[in-house]
C-alpha cells in the first residue's frame, strides 16, 4: 500500500517535472538554445498566478491567462533581447549559459524583493487529499495535474505534427537549412518555440504553488529537473522529456520506499548519470550530439 | 582596512586558481564542467582531515588533496569520453549535485552541514604561515607556480593536441591523437590543481562546510572564466577578480534600504553577467569581437 | 586597449574600497549586522534587520549613549564564505566592536574572527547547540533548541498524553541536535521515538515522508527544520492525511507560518516573547508592526534584546569612562550579567548563552498565536 | 608500375539502415602509386575510406595494412601504423595557427611531452618547415584556420597530412573548387611526395584531374566495385561513362 502511495504522489510530481521539462526540451530542441533562465518563466508565471489567485482574489481562468501571458512575454524577451543579441557574435555555449544564469538570479532576487522572501502558497480544497482506499489518500490535484499534462501533450504533439510551424520546429531540431525550405525564417520560429515552451511550463507552476508552494528560488530546481528529464527522454524529443519527468517524478518518489529520505533529491541526479553513461541518447533522442 | 583587502585578496587568489584550472579543460580541451567545486571541495576535505587528523604541514596536506582529486577525476572523465556538448554537461551536473550529496551524507568524514571545526593554522615546512600577510603571499606563490604550469603545458605538444580536440576530434583522432588519454589526462591535471584552491580556502577559513562546493560555486567559477575570456592565461584570474570584487564594491552602495541590499546586489552582479555577454561575449580578456567558436559544443 | 583599461578600473575600485573604508566617519557608534540579506533564507535576515532597527531607534531616541548608533548591515548569504567575507569588512572597515549574527554554519565560520579581532558576535537566531562552544567572543541571545525542547516533550508526552512521536529533521546540525535531545528526553517523559525521518535541506517534496509518517502512525510529529522547509512540511504533511498534533521550536514563529492555514493548532516553544507583558514589549510589537507590517515574534525579540543587549553594557561602560571595545562589551557582560529585556529578565551564563523562560504557543492564524503554557 | 601491396580490402561491406553503401567491396592499394576512386554520388566512396581508416567498422570482411588486419582498431592507432586522410570538410583546427596545426600533427604521443628527444624534435621541425615551404604557406605560418584563404585551407590539410608522415593518403576530393593555378601546384606537390614514396588513393569527382594523376582507377557505383585497372580503359569504358553521367544503362 505505501508502495502504491509513493506511485501515485510519483505521478502527480512527475506530471509537474514533465510540463516543465517539455518547455526546455522544445526550446532546446528547436533553437539548439541552452535556456537555464526556463526556472524564471516558472518562479514569474508562478507567482503572477499567486498574486492574482489569491491576493487579489481574481477567478482561477483570468489568473491563469494572465501566468500564461506573463511566460510567453517572458520567452519572447529572453530570445529577442538577450539570446539573438548575443549569438549575433557566434557565442559560445556558456556565454548564453552565463547570461541565462545571470537573468536567473536577477528575476530570481527581483520577486524576492517584490513578494517577499517566504513560501506562498495559493490555498485551495483540491489540495487536500482524501482517503479513497484504506492508507491511500488521493488530492484531486494529483488526477487535475496528471489530466492536464496528458492534455498538453496531446495539444503540443498535435501542433508539432499537424501544423505548418510545428513541423518546421522539428525540422529545425534536425537541421536549421530544412526550415528555409519550409519558407520560414528561423528567427520567427524561434520566437514560436520560445513561446509555447515557456507557456506550457504555467500548469506546472501553477500545480507547485498549490501542492509544494512557491519561493522565490523555486526556479533553479525547477531548471535542474527539467534539464534532466530533458537529457534522460532525449534532447529534442517531446514525448522523451515528458517520459524523462515522470520517470524521474516516480524515482524521486519510489526512494522513499527503501531509503533513507535524504537520498531521495540524489536519486534524481544517479537516473542521469547512469543514462549518460549507458544510453546517451535517452528514450527516444537521436544521439546526434551523442558521440 | 588593510586586512579586509588582503583577506579579499587571498579569496580571489584561491577562486583565481580555481578559475584558471577550469579554464584549462573548458577553454583548451572543450571540456564545459558543470563539476568543478567538487576538486575544490575534495581538496579543501582532504587538508583539513590531513591537517587535523596527522597534523600534516601545507604542503603534504596539499599534496594529499592533489591525489586524492586526481584520481576521483576519473569519475569525470568517464563521461568525457563518452559524450560531448550538452550531455556532458548534464553529466557532470549529476556528479556535482551527488557529490553535494555525499558531501552533506557523509557526515564521518565531511562533518555533513555541520562541517569541519577547529582545523589548526596553516603550517609550511615548521613556519607558521596563518597570519593574513603570509598567508597571501602563500596564495599569490600558488597561483604564480600553477599560471606557470598550465602556461607550460598548454604551449607544449600537449597542449597542442587539447587544442585539435577541441577544434575537431574527428582530425585529431585521425591524426593518430589517442583522445581518450589526452582527455583523461587534462580532466586529472585540471582537477588535482583545483584541489590546491581547495587547501588554501581550509587554512584560510578554518572552518568548511558542505556549502562552499555547491552546484553555485561551479556556476560562479564558469562565470569568471566566461567573463575573463575562455582560452587566455589572464582571462580567468581578472574574471575571478571582478567576481568577487563586484559584489564587495557593491555592498558600498549608498541609500540602499538596509533589508534590500543583499537583493540588489544580487541583482545588479545578474544583470552585470547578462550585460557582458550580450555586449563582450568573448570575455573582457578575450579577442575583442572577432567570431570565435571556441566553447562551442 | 581594452586590457589596460580593465586593469585600471581593477586597481581604481580597490583604492576606493580603500577610501570608503578610511571614510567611516566616527561620529556614531556603528555596530554590525552579518545577516542573510539574499537567497533562499533572506526572509528571516529581514525580520532580524528590522528588528534590529527598532532597538537602534529606541537607543537613539532615549539617548543611552553619548553618541548616535548607527547599524551596518552585511549579506551573509547564509553561507560561510560570505559571512566570512561580510565579518571581514565589518571587524576591519566598518570597525565595530559588536556583529549580530545568525545560522549555525556562518556563526561557526565567524566566530575564530570575532575571537581574533576580540569582536562580539551575538547570535539570535540559529539555535544549534554546537553554537555554545564558540568562544568568549561569541554569545547567544536565544535559547538553544535543547532548553526548548527539554520544555515541550514532557508536556506533550505527559500532560497532553501524545506517547509515540515521530521526529522529521533536517540533517544539519540542528536536526542533529534536535534528535538527540528527543532521543533523550521523549523515554524519560514516558513516550515512545517511533520514527526519524531525515530530510536535505533542499528537498521540497514531502508527499512521500507524509505517507511515511501515516504508517508508523504517531500521535504526534515534531518537525526539526527550518526556513521556508518548515512551511512546506506543514502543508504537506496536512494535504497528505496527516492529522495528528504538529509541534517544533521557535523556527515556527514566522509570520509566514502563522498565516499558513494548515498550521492552525501547531505547538511550537520559543523563549517567552510576551511582547503584551511588559511596556517596553507593547512598545517594540506596535513599533515592529510600523515598519514591517507583521506582528512581532520571537525572533524580533531576540534581535531587538540583541541590540538592547549592547545599548545597556555600552551605557555602563560609558558611565565607568571605558571604551567601547570587545573585550570591555565581554568584561562588562561579565559583571553584569543579567538584563531586563523583552520576555522579561535575562541571564547570560558563563560560556554565553542565555537561559530564558520558554513557552509553548499554539499556532491560531494570529501572529504568534494563543499562549498555552 | 605496381610495388608491393600495401593496403588490402577483402570483401568488406557496410549497410546503413537497410542500404547497402558499401556493398563486398575487394581491392589492393600498392605502394608508390596513385589510385584514384571515382563513381557517382553516393557511390559508397567516403564510407569505403571510412572503412579503411577505422572511422567505421565493416559489417563483414577484412582490412590489411602491410599485412597485418587494422580491422577493429581505433582510428589513432590506424593513425599511427602510417595511414593518413584528408577530409571532404577539411576538419582545420581552425583556432589554432596553421603553424600549430601542422605542428601537432607531427606530435602523436599523448604524453606530457614528446619522446625521443633532441633528434626526433629536428626530425619534427625538418618535417615541418618542408610542408610549409611544399604548401607555400610559410608566410601564413601564424594566421589561425579560420582566417586563411579556400585555396590555402586547402593546402593546410595537406601539409597537415605530408607532417604527419603517413605513407599512405587517402584524400576525399583534394581537389575540388580549387583554381587553375593553385590546382596545378596542387598536382606537382602530389608527384613530388609519390616520387619520395608515399603511397596515394584520391576521391575524385572531376575527371580531368583524375586522368591526369591517376595510376589506377576503381570505380564505384551503388556501394559495388565495377572496375578496377588502369585510367585508359576504364575512362575508354563506355558503359561505365554511361553510369557516371547518369544515364542508367
């Protein structure tokens, strides 16, 4: 029975880790973009809800619209204003990476300053778990959150498969040239992949600052996770990231079972190790990078 | 007044090391780790037991942390070989936060959080080199002699065939350059020196814990050799410079209101990282604007 | 050249450290702060800065001293390094004879400084009890977390009836401590230690230690952290079915907490901060409430005694015509070791640390919450 | 003109995902001689020098050099053993000084320095400065990669390969996009290495030049070795002229 518990908070973590890491992975995949600041579209969208949901008191759909809104806008600046600036210059991967690292912790101390240093929370009934079966005890979050990530993906698959700019951000992930031939420029899809892959991370912020609650450094674990899931599904590869996030959700939790707690956060990080090692190129990546 | 300078002086020399070590693998081999506080740590752990444990002067105790780093390394290595670009780099993000991991967990030999108390001032061959002048003078003599090395051996054949790896490892290779060696050794010599930063930072502080080789430790030294400018001998040691000189000279600021503060810097030293690489991605030591590669993946 | 330039601006910004360092004017008193001003735990440094304040206003406008004190405040960043480096500034720079200090692992980096330069560092916040061997030079104005929890387990235990605790701690020297003291005292009061769940700092999920904590079925969980840590086991220990009795130490006194809904009903001890009590309490809570916002809590009282602590010996010191210096803050201390502060009298002992009434509060959604014992 | 053979292919074969690139291919490369592939795109040509070089392993048959099977072995030791290539992209070290790529190109020991001394330094420096002079790219000696001319890119790769002091070249399309001028100087530093005994095998699209150095010609088609002899007959070859240009027979 606690097995089966630890299962399903695993699901309800690892459908937060996979609408996170499916954000990075799309941008990663599609502008070959090393985007460590995807932890500060998470941390604003986030707390952009919190302020809205529940100091302002504003209806959950307009609130998130608004964390919607707020990630995209975040995205969009980050790609215009901070990456093609510098890889007009043929930057090299840690510049981007510095300067990344860098709007991290400038948003990071900003919201600090702004909403205060503590852990807020948005107080709601779905929160509350309910004991379905005897020791089992279920918060319908957990089945909201892990709806809304099937949800996603099947809305993220479909666009990447079915329409003309979804297409050519796969094109991209496989050779940049391909897209011209789609008679795109680069540049716009970019500013698309930019976009929806900050914009999907808002159900997973929004979830965190139900369940776990926010604090203004909630964004560099986020980052790191995604990251993860991202190397360990496969760069490039949606439905590897989302694989990657809820394996490592359940890993992270399914260590509680046999270890010591204070393994747990490691069990993450030896999942990727061991998939560096052993299977580079993750679920589903081509391992072109991959030697 | 003075000893606040030279004790700034002595941690910028030891984050100078660590930058310069870095920079050997990142800016010479191509090789980005995400992992470098750990042979800091693993330096600083080993001179403080060495130190407590057998009384051991600096240099033995150094020496020690050099070993033990060196071949701990390998760990690194190991995916070196197997992957390149972004995999690696998540690779060695892995082994850097399980190392932070043992670190804390560890708790017989690291103190856990906790940390290591009471480690006796530094000693060098009988002297007592504790006092904050000596003790600089002490930093400064490392930091010479290692400029000195890595300066020897990145001009040296060695060096060279770092160089044609990190250029194209296809041609090395086919150039009857054994890669895997060639990386294997640079991951060790890179490391065993960062162990160096890592003795002096324990006699310096005579108190270490878990989290001075944390994950943003090895961000912070990325940053200073990115800022400095990767593939140049100063480049790293002005980055570490401004690094730790930034913050210190912002904690200056007038009319900050006092709960602020500690934010604002924070988020000036950010925007400062962002600004530089938008406008002097080379690094400030680097060549001027002119389109280098070098670091890509 | 770009180069020359860099290395220009580099020995022009260490001539100005200079220069603002021989710039500190001498006509006030200035006294430290080596607080985390940034980063994840900068919520309490806030809360101690504030505090601090008030008592330095209070200073001020009664005129204790001969001259005006003034607060610098340093960003520890809550890490060794950085208090290192923010101690180093304020005992050389800035030259104060007196530092406000706060988390374990800064205060034992600190403390050899303090102890060379013969600069008192006062600790207020971190409660490890490692913290009582740090040498003269370094006092502690709060109870460590072994009196508080020597206070609430043969409460909980024996007037409350909770026999089987479980104990989640975070492994730092704190939960450490923690789970000594519990190992020791919960047998003795009669009860039962049935689990210890160890927990990393960072860790931020604990659905899981929940489901642990519902198997070994406790009447009662006392949670050993601290920071923002502290509200998200709360609130996930409550979303995930726990419904027993929650308690920990005076880490549960922040506002923060106090608002969390699922904290309603928690027991937490904290050396008695009744700021009702006495005048000069009601003075400090109404003047905290200006300028923060929030009601007063423990913390805020043991950064204000903190402070009180100083104004008090530097007066005496003044009267006997001594300079303010360390070894004559320590000397003075000494002599004199008992203070009239907020929470009542207060009594420093030999190796200084204070030994004051604690009490138990239950968590009601209003600042610190209902008075219990 | 035929020496001794030098490098030997049985057989060998390679599929990519159901396509056969190099396809039970069998031929000899003899010592002091040019041998020259040519076929169509996709003929299997650079997958055959991959094969011969290590930078992929055959799926089946067997690969000499001087007798011994080099099957298996990893590139740098195939390196090593005197088989050096070029590459259709050049593959420059292009942050470093041309100097520096042909110097590390004579330095294979992975040690902290070189072995063997004094003498093997000058014998390195001799090496050195003799492919710079054959390559006129002295004056550049201290230009990066990345900053020299196509031409001179070019010949970089070759002084790169002639310090390298393989015995045998294989060089995947040297040639190609070069001027009249420099593809002249191109061909007489050729000859002058073959006269001093290196052992040649060229990729080769255009086929003037082919015929204009080749000793012997393979051809390729589809990963098959059609034909293999001397250039007259098989540039005489009609139905081979059909295959190349495209006209399937």
């Amino acid at each position: 029975m606690v097995f089966l518990q630890l299962f399903v908070n695993g699901l309800q973590l690892g459908a937060i880790y996979a609408l996170t890491a499916v954000g990075f992975s799309l941008i990663f995949g599609s502008t070959k973009i090393f985007h460590v600041a995807h932890g500060s579209a998470f941390a604003i969208s986030g707390y952009i809800y919190w302020w809205l949901a529940s100091k302002l008191n504003v209806p959950w759909p307009v609130a998130t619209l608004a964390a919607v809104v707020a990630a995209a806008a975040f995205g969009l600046f980050m790609e215009r204003f901070i990456y093609r600036p510098i890889q007009r210059h043929e930057a090299s991967f840690f510049t981007v990476f510095i300067a990344a690292f860098g709007v991290q912790l400038f948003i990071q101390n900003l919201i600090g300053t702004v909403a205060g240093r503590g852990m807020e929370t948005v107080t709601t009934p779905l929160s509350r778990s309910i004991e379905v079966v005897d020791g089992l005890f279920i918060a319908p979050i957990a089945a909201i959150s892990i709806a809304v990530a099937i949800l996603v993906f099947t809305a993220l698959s479909y666009f990447l498969g079915r329409t003309h700019i979804g297409i050519a951000m796969r094109a991209l992930s496989e050779n940049p040239d391909l897209v011209r031939v789609f008679g795109l420029d680069p540049g716009r899809v970019a500013q698309y992949a930019f976009a929806i892959g900050s914009a999907v991370v808002v159900p997973g912020a929004i979830f965190t600052a139900m369940t776990a609650g926010l604090n203004p450094a909630i964004g560099t674990h986020v980052m790191l996770v995604s990251l993860a899931a991202t190397i360990v599904g496969g760069i490039g590869s949606v439905r590897g990231a989302a694989c990657g996030g809820m394996l490592l959700g359940l890993a992270e939790n399914l260590a509680y079972w046999k270890l010591d707690p204070q393994w747990s956060e490691a069990v993450t990080f030896i999942v990727l190790f061991a998939f560096i090692i052993f299977r580079p190129s993750g679920f589903f990546g081509s391992s072109t990078i991959a030697k | 007044m003075t000893t606040y300078i030279i004790n700034l002086a002595i941690l910028i020399g030891i984050n100078a090391i660590l930058a310069v070590t870095l920079n050997f693998i990142l800016g010479y081999a191509g090789i980005f780790s995400l992992a470098h506080a750990i042979f800091f740590g693993i330096g600083a752990y080993t001179a403080a037991i060495a130190a407590m444990k057998f009384g051991a002067d600096f240099a033995v105790a150094t020496a020690a942390g050099m070993v033990i780093s060196g071949v701990i390394s390998l760990a690194l290595a190991l995916p070196a070989l197997r992957v390149r670009g972004e995999y690696f780099v998540a690779a060695s993000l892995g082994l850097q936060m399980l190392a932070v991991t043992v670190f804390s967990e560890w708790k017989s030999v690291t103190g856990g959080i906790g940390g290591l108390i009471g480690i006796p001032p530094a000693r060098l061959f009988g002297f007592d080199v504790s006092e904050p002048v000596l003790f600089l003078g002490l930093t400064i003599a490392c930091l010479a002699v290692i400029l000195i090395i890595i300066r020897a051996l990145v001009r040296s054949s060695f060096g060279r065939s770092l160089k044609a790896i990190r250029d194209d490892e296809t041609a090395a290779s086919a150039l009857g350059k054994n890669v895997a060696l060639l990386k294997t050794l640079a991951v060790m010599v890179s490391s065993s020196f960062a162990a160096v930063a890592g003795s002096l930072f324990t006699f310096y502080l005579s108190f270490i814990n878990v989290e001075s080789f944390v994950l943003e430790v090895s961000v912070q030294i990325i940053a200073m050799v990115i800022i400095g400018g990767t593939a140049t001998l100063l480049g790293p040691v002005i980055g570490a410079v401004i690094v730790l000189l930034l913050p210190a000279l912002l904690t200056y600021l007038p009319y900050l209101p006092p709960t602020e503060i500690g934010s604002i810097q924070q988020m000036i030293y950010g925007l400062a990282m962002v600004l530089l690489m938008i406008f002097r991605p080379s690094g400030l030591w680097g060549y001027g604007s002119d389109s280098q590669k070098r670091g890509e993946p | 050249m770009l180069k020359s330039r860099i290395a220009a601006a580099i020995v022009g910004s260490l001539m100005c450290l200079g220069a603002a360092g021989g710039a500190s004017a001498q006509d006030t008193i200035k006294i430290g702060a080596n607080l985390p001003m940034s980063g994840p735990n900068a919520e309490l440094g806030e809360i101690f800065s504030r505090a601090a304040g008030v008592a330095v206003k209070h200073i001020n406008a009664d005129k204790m001293l001969s001259k005006p004190v003034e607060l610098a405040i340093e960003d520890s960043q809550a890490t060794p390094q950085g208090g290192v480096v923010a101690m180093n500034k304020l005992v050389s720079v800035t030259k104060v004879p007196y530092v406000l200090s706060a988390y374990t692992a800064v205060s034992k980096a600190i403390a050899p400084i303090g102890d060379r330069a013969k600069v008192v560092s006062i600790n207020g916040g971190a409660v490890g009890p490692d913290l009582a061997e740090l040498g003269d030079y370094f006092w502690n104005v709060i109870p460590l977390v072994n009196f508080e929890a020597e206070v609430l387990i043969p409460f909980v235990v024996k007037e409350k009836g909770l026999k089987n605790i479980v104990l989640i701690f975070v492994d730092d020297p704190l939960g450490e401590a923690v789970q000594k003291v519990l190992r020791a005292e919960v047998p003795k009061a009669g009860g039962q230690l049935v689990g210890e769940l160890q927990v990393q700092r960072a860790t931020q999920q604990f659905a899981s230690i929940a489901a642990n904590v519902r198997q070994l079925k406790p009447d009662a969980i006392y949670i050993a952290s601290f920071g923002t840590q502290v509200n998200q086991i709360i609130k996930q220990l409550r979303d995930n079915g726990v419904t027993q009795q929650l308690m920990s130490y005076s880490a549960m006194s922040t506002p923060s907490i106090a608002e969390l809904p699922e904290a309603k009903g928690a027991w937490y001890t904290t050396q008695s901060a009744d700021f009702s009590a006495s005048a000069l309490g009601q003075r400090v809570a109404k003047e905290y409430k200006e300028v923060s916002g929030k009601d007063a809590n423990a913390y805020v009282a043991n950064y204000y005694n903190a402070i009180m602590v100083f104004g008090i010996l530097a007066q005496q010191l003044e009267k006997a015509g001594k300079p303010i210096t360390g070894t004559n803050l320590l000397e003075q201390r000494r002599a004199s070791p008992t203070f009239e502060l907020v929470g009542g009298k207060m009594t420093f002992q030999q190796n200084g640390t204070v030994s004051a009434p604690v009490q138990i509060r239950e968590i009601d959604g209003t600042g610190p919450g209902k008075l219990i014992k | 003109m035929s020496g001794e053979i030098l490098f030997q292919a049985d057989n060998i074969s390679k599929t990519f995902g159901g396509l056969k690139a190099v396809d039970n291919v069998s031929f000899a490369l003899r010592a002091g001689i040019v041998t020259t592939l040519v076929g169509p795109n996709g003929a299997g040509k650079t997958t055959l020098f991959n094969a011969m070089t290590g930078h992929l392993v055959p799926d089946q048959g067997a690969v000499t050099f001087l007798g011994k099977s080099i099957l298996g072995l990893p590139r740098w030791k195939v390196a090593r053993l005197g088989i050096g290539r070029t590459f259709q992209d050049l593959k420059l070290f292009s942050h470093m000084t041309v100097l520096e790529n042909v110097t590390t190109a004579t330095e294979s020991g992975s040690w902290l320095w070189q072995t063997g001394g004094r003498a093997s330094k000058a014998a390195r420096i001799e090496r050195i400065e003799r492919a710079l002079a054959a390559t006129q790219l002295q004056r550049r000696r201290d230009t990066r990669a990345v900053d020299l001319s196509y031409a001179e890119r070019k010949f970089l790769s070759i002084a790169r390969i002639m310090a390298s002091g393989a015995r045998l070249w294989l060089l995947d399309e040297p040639a190609s996009g070069l001027d009249r001028s420099s593809y002249d100087r191109f061909l007489t530093v050729l000859r002058n290495e073959v006269t001093s005994g290196v052992t040649i095998c060229i990729i080769e699209h255009n086929l003037d030049i082919v015929q204009s150095i080749s000793d012997r010609i393979a051809f390729l088609d589809q990963g098959k070795l059609l034909a293999e002899g001397d250039p007259k007959t098989i540039l005489s070859d009609p139905a081979l002229a059909a295959i190349y240009f495209g006209e399937r027979a």
